[in-house]
C-alpha cells in the first residue's frame, strides 16, 4: 500500500510548517469497473478455480456448443464441500452425475445419498442441495440447461474470488451481493434469509453500492458475454 496524504495542522515546528499527516491507502474492495476486457475464448477443457473456497471445474461443453444452450462441466466436490446453501433456480434445470464416490442431496425438503454412477436432476422451481458428506473427495458432472446466465454467474463470483474481493468462505461483501445477487436473480434464488428479506435488504444497499463504484458484473470476470466464441 501508499501513503497518502489526510490531512495537514499546524505542528510544533519553527514558523508553523506545516505538520504532514499519513494514512494508508485501502486496495480498492472490488475490482475496477472501468478496467480492460477479458476477451480471452473460453475453450472446452479450461480449468476455473475458486482459490478461496476449494472449488475446482472443468469446463466439458460451452452452451453455444449445442442447439440446447447447455453447460456441463466437472467439479471436484472436496470432503466436507457443499454448495452454497438450499436454492432454486427459476428458469433452468440442473442435473448432477457422480462420477466417482457419493454425495449428499435435498431435493424438495428429502435427503438422499447419490451413489456413483446415478444422475439427479433438479427442474426449474424446486428447492434442493447438495454436499459430500462422505470420507472421500467426489467427482460430478454437472450440467445446466439453459446454461449461458449462469456460467456468467459463476464466473463473476469465482473471480471475485481470484481477485481477493471475497472474505474467506469466499462471500463477497454485502454491498456486491446486493447488485450481483440481484443481476443473478433469474439465475439462482436462496431460501434463507427469505426472498422477501433479500430484495429488501439488497434493494436499500444497491444505490449506495454503485455510488461507491461497484457493478454486479465487470469486463475482466465477463469472458462468457465479451470475448470471442470460437
């Protein structure tokens, strides 16, 4: 960090220089809005990692890759990993294949164990989660239909991450919430705290967010919308 300067007085020196006080200044707390496109091609096989929360996927098919608008991709789900908490998402469906080991899923308020080799799918609207509960880490292939809007999402949120915009769950801070979770709503909806609180909450924060210069999404974390698809 710099120094900068914060303020001036009249110290205890002959004649009255003036006495310089310093202060630091704080990395910017998101990135910077106006800063250069990412316009990098996404490509089958890249890798995309959450450093701070241990998430790891790679990227099997892209959604302009087939007339479905589908994503698939595998994740490596670490022992103890989960998702972010209980959601649905309102316009897509999300189906998960263990590929190796078992996990956990909450489809509609009932608790499974998915072993390998067996699918689960979650149809837009209905509430469910997933984690590894197990001794061993698990490998799942995931695929979402339509699936452009949250590959965005996801991107958006695991370069937060890379960036060090996040805390260290990997949660950014409320005042980006309440414009990405906000920009993703058609995407994912939590349960807790309820919807009602969500919008309330993130509608009074939303203003003073983009006054102190936060953007739900921004050109580096912006690959899947910016860059070329080839």
């Amino acid at each position: 960090m710099k120094n900068r300067i914060i303020g001036t007085g009249r110290g205890q020196f002959p004649g009255g220089r003036p006495h310089i006080r310093y202060g630091r200044i704080r990395r910017m707390s998101h990135p910077d809005p106006g800063g250069p496109s990412d316009l990098t091609p996404i490509k089958v096989g890249e890798v995309w990692e959450n450093p701070v929360a241990g998430e790891r996927l790679t990227i099997l098919e892209r959604p302009w890759d087939n007339p479905e608008g589908r994503l698939a991709f595998e994740m490596a789900a670490r022992v103890g990993a989960r998702v972010v908490g209980e959601h649905h998402h309102p316009a897509l469906v999300e189906q998960f294949t263990v590929l190796e080991g078992e996990l956990t899923v909450k489809r509609n308020g009932q608790t499974s164990i998915l072993p390998q080799g067996e699918t689960a799918v979650a149809e837009a609207g209905v509430w469910h989660d997933w984690w590894n509960a197990s001794p061993r880490d698990v490998r799942v292939r995931v695929e979402i239909t339509p699936g452009l809007r949250f590959a965005q999402m996801i991107e958006t949120f695991f370069g937060l991450a890379r960036l060090g915009h996040t805390d260290r769950k990997g949660m950014p801070s409320m005042l980006q919430l309440s414009l990405t979770a906000s920009e993703f709503s058609d995407v994912v909806v939590f349960r807790s705290p309820p919807p009602v609180v969500q919008r309330a909450v993130f509608g009074s924060l939303g203003p003073i967010a983009r006054m102190l210069g936060y953007r739900a999404t921004y050109p580096q974390l912006s690959r899947n919308v910016l860059a070329p698809r080839i």
